[in-house]
C-alpha cells in the first residue's frame, strides 16, 4: 500500500496567510498542519509516501522532510500544475503507486482518537472504501445516502437537500484501479476531478464500502482561521493534559520501528534547541 498526501490548493480562505504559504505549514499547536495527515500513514504501517503540492511549496516539504530517510520512510513529491481535482492525484501518481493500492489522504484532515478503522481498511484493501462521518451542516460536504440495512447508495457532492448527515472526510483507501478510474473520468462543471465521481464508479460496481466513523473520533477539516484556532486549542489541552504529543512524526518513526534507537539520538541530535528537542529526548530516556 502506497501513501498520497494532497497538499496543494489555493487555500483562500485563509488569506492573507495563504499568500505567503500553503495553509498546510499552518501551526496547529506545536507542529506544522501536514504533520498529522503524515502521522496517520505512518501509523497505518505505509512508509511509500508520495507529497503533492504545487511548485512554490514543494521546496518547503523538501526542508521539512527530505527524502522520509531520517523518519524510516520514503517520501517523494509531484507537481499539481493547477487545483485539478482530488482524482487528479491518482493520474500524477500513477508511476509511484505501481501494481499497489493506494490511501490518499488530503493534507488538511487531522484525525483523533481510536482510528483502528483506518487501518483495518488499508489491511483489507479490496475495491474502494471511504468513511462517513455525522456532521451538524452536511450541505458543505460529500454525503452518503446509506438504505435501511446501513448500504450506502448514492454520494452527492454539496447538496441542497442533503439525504443524512455523514460527510465523507477526505481520507480514502483504494485498490490499484483507482488510476485508470481516475484517468476514465470527466472534469466537472467546475473543471476539476471530482473524487466523488471516482468513488460512484466503485459504488456502480459494488465494490464500494463506506464505513461510519463511531462516537469519541474526532475529524478535523481545517480549511478556515477558525477550524485552525479549534484544532490548536483541541491538541494543547490534550497534550498538557497527558504530556504526549500528538502527530509527532520521528516518536512515530521509533516506537514503529521504522529507526532504530541509535537513528532516533541521531535525529534528536538535528533538532535545535526547544520544548520539541526536549519532549523527544524524554521519550529516548524512557525507552
């Protein structure tokens, strides 16, 4: 199973921020936003990550990141021209995906809590699934309509008259077909990609599963200044309370596996003096 982290767009709901960079180096708390859509792959077990952004950005990922080599994983990154469309990830990731499956995750969703779901679904890995999560305003997202025995039967995209109330959170897991899906399917009245469409083939096909997400996970869509100042606020009480850190990639990368101990003291040995350097070297003392 291969990772995607779509983390291009405009973001101009977040301007003027967003004219200096992407909303994806926003801080959330203590920690750049992409940060957390990475800890999800990386605690899904998938060191194969491919990062899509656009031309100005990608040298930034590249500081941040490098190759994944310090973390244990392999990150490699692509160039989205223009915002084409979630499905558009899956045509400019087509040599990096190969004979494998593919979860994209979208690089503003933060996921909180028991997501055990989410890594049964890249374990079982068979035709496409998505998630459904309940939502107070549904006329802003992609909604699943399920039938009576819990089935999903249509998704639409923004409706005016939404059929329930569980949004589609932009996490999805896909066998390998999603990439001639993707390369089958017709730009939108707004001229992108739409990944429901993608996600109707499979549903046509009935290889579609949508599972909904239970009580006590929290999803978090940051896509405006206050969605942000929540996900900020939620993480800071949450890691002063329990002194753990949330999304902490290279404690990921230790307690993982992906590093040995010697590679982690290495990596902490980078990190210039501050409240992260120190936090990490607890967890190396207590380990």
């Amino acid at each position: 199973m291969k990772g995607i982290i779509l983390a291009g767009g405009a973001g101009s709901r977040l301007y003027p921020v967003s004219k200096v960079y992407s909303k994806q180096l926003t801080l959330i708390y203590d920690k750049p936003l992409i940060y957390y859509p990475l800890s999800i792959l990386m605690l899904s077990n998938i060191r194969e990550i491919l990062i899509i952004s656009n031309e100005e950005t990608i040298p930034l990922y590249q500081k941040l990141f490098d190759d994944g080599s310090d973390f244990g994983v392999r990150i490699e990154y692509a160039l989205q021209t223009a915002p084409n469309g979630i499905a558009e990830s899956f045509i400019l990731g087509e040599k990096f995906i190969g004979n494998d499956g593919a979860t994209l995750i979208l690089g503003d969703n933060i996921f909180y809590g028991n997501i055990d779901f989410i890594y049964r679904a890249i374990q079982k890995n068979e035709g496409a699934t998505i998630f459904g999560y309940r939502v107070n305003d549904p006329e802003r997202y992609g909604i699943v309509e399920f039938d009576e025995n819990g089935k999903a039967v249509s998704i639409e995209e923004k409706p005016k008259n939404p059929r329930s109330n569980f949004a589609v959170p932009g996490l999805y897991v896909y066998d390998n077909e999603v990439v001639s899906i993707a390369k089958n399917i017709k730009p939108s009245a707004r001229g992108e990609l739409e990944i429901t469409d993608v996600n109707n083939v499979y549903l046509k096909k009935g290889m579609l599963n949508v599972e909904k997400i239970g009580r006590g996970v929290a999803w978090l869509d940051t896509g405006t200044p206050e969605s942000l100042l929540q996900a900020s606020n939620f993480f800071g009480v949450i890691e002063d309370r329990q002194g753990l850190k949330v999304a902490c990639i290279e404690e990921i990368a230790f307690h993982k596996g992906f590093i040995s101990k010697d590679d982690f003291k290495k990596l902490i040995s980078k990190i210039p003096n501050s409240l992260y350097k120190t936090y990490l070297e607890k967890v190396l003392k207590e380990n």
